[in-house]
C-alpha cells in the first residue's frame, strides 16, 4: 500500500478507535458496575400510570419500577395480565408509557381516557403488588408476559405529579462497555503508532533522496 494510503487509513482508524473507546468509557460510566439503566418521566396529568407490556417485556430481564409523590401521599403499584389489567382500567384516565430514550434516560407518557378510577387495589388479578407513603418500588419478573404495571394511589383518589422510574440491571453491559473502551483505546494505540511511523520513514527517505541528490551534482 502507498505510504500516504497508509497513513490516510491509520489516520481513519485512530479517530474510529478514539470514538470507541470515548463511547465505551462514557457508556461504562454512566451505567456504573452494576450495569443499570433508568428511565424516569414526572406525570402532572390526573390518573393512574401504566406501563403496557411493549415497555415492562421489552427485555428478557426484571424491571424495577419506583414511583414517587410530590405530595408524599399513598402510592400503589402492582402488575397483571395485560387482558385483566386493561379490563379493569377499562377507559379511565391513564398516563401511558409509550417509549424510552438512552442514552437520555427519559420516558414518553400518552395521555388517554377521561373516566375517574375506582380502587381496583382489591381485585383479585395482580400477581405482585408493593404499596407505601410517598414512594414504593416493585419488581417485575419475565416469564408470565405479556403483563401491565399500574401506579395509582391504592383507593379512588386521583393521584398527580408523580414520577416514575423504570431500571433495568445487567452486571455484564458495565463489563461489555469497558471492553469496548479498552478495544478502542489499543486500536487507536496501534494506528496512532503506524501513522507516526509512517512518516518518519517518510522524512527519512526524502532526506536521503536529498542527499543522494546533492552527492551526484
């Protein structure tokens, strides 16, 4: 290959192997050792939340949901068959979750229905369901999809501005994101090291060109 192709591609290759590597660290970082990803939104809409089966058996993993109150009030969270949970939302006044953005760590919340709740906290369709003041957690399995999560107040009070957090946790993406960094790092290494050399065997074969030039004349 001609000396100025070379160093033309070990110029591409080291930016592509910096870019990686920048991509990995930064990935690493932001999901800690644990190899966590959130997603939160705040609903300022009047009514329950729910995360439909799309969202809550996207992946093959447990899901943590949180959800907090800015007044501190009941919260009620729990998870069923999507066939049961939507009959017995049927069309109340729901916040849906509809999509989620990384590395942004945002959640999309679809506004629908018009009727008021009543306290659907005592039928008998929700496999697991967590409760608290102010904040409560649940963790859903996979396996019994697909399934919906519900977030009300536990009776018919509507709730209002609440956030909503859904985690996911695979320990393996922190350890696949500092292999891709470190895989970056050597190859830019390499190609940094080539071009270098490149041109230094460049330089030294116009200085002797030069000389041989100079001897002859």
């Amino acid at each position: 290959m001609p000396a100025p192709a070379r160093r033309a591609l070990g110029a591409v290759l080291a930016v592509l192997g910096l870019a990686l590597a920048a991509l990995g660290a930064w990935t690493a970082l932001k999901l800690g050792p644990a190899g966590e990803v959130h997603f939160s939104a705040t609903s300022k809409a009047t009514g329950a939340i729910v995360v439909e089966p799309g969202i809550l058996n996207s992946l093959n993993l447990p899901v943590r949901i949180k959800a907090t109150r800015g007044d501190g009030g009941a919260v009620w969270l729990a998870a069923a068959p999507s066939t049961d949970a939507g009959a017995v939302l049927a069309k109340s006044a729901v916040s849906t979750v509809s999509g989620v953005h990384f590395p942004a760590g945002t959640l999309d919340l679809r506004v629908s229905g018009t009727g008021s709740l009543h306290d659907i906290s005592t039928a008998d369709i929700w496999r697991v369901s967590s409760k608290g003041a102010g904040s409560a957690e649940l963790l859903v399995g996979q396996g019994r999809g697909p399934e919906t999560a519900v977030l009300t107040s536990g009776d018919a009070t509507a709730l209002t501005n609440v956030t909503v957090t859904l985690t996911w946790a695979q320990r393996p993406w922190f350890f696949e994101a500092l292999a891709a960094a470190v895989i970056g790092a050597i190859v830019a290494a390499f190609a940094l090291n080539d071009v270098s050399n490149s041109r230094r065997t460049a330089r030294w074969a116009h200085a002797v060109r030069t000389r041989r030039s100079r001897v002859r004349t």
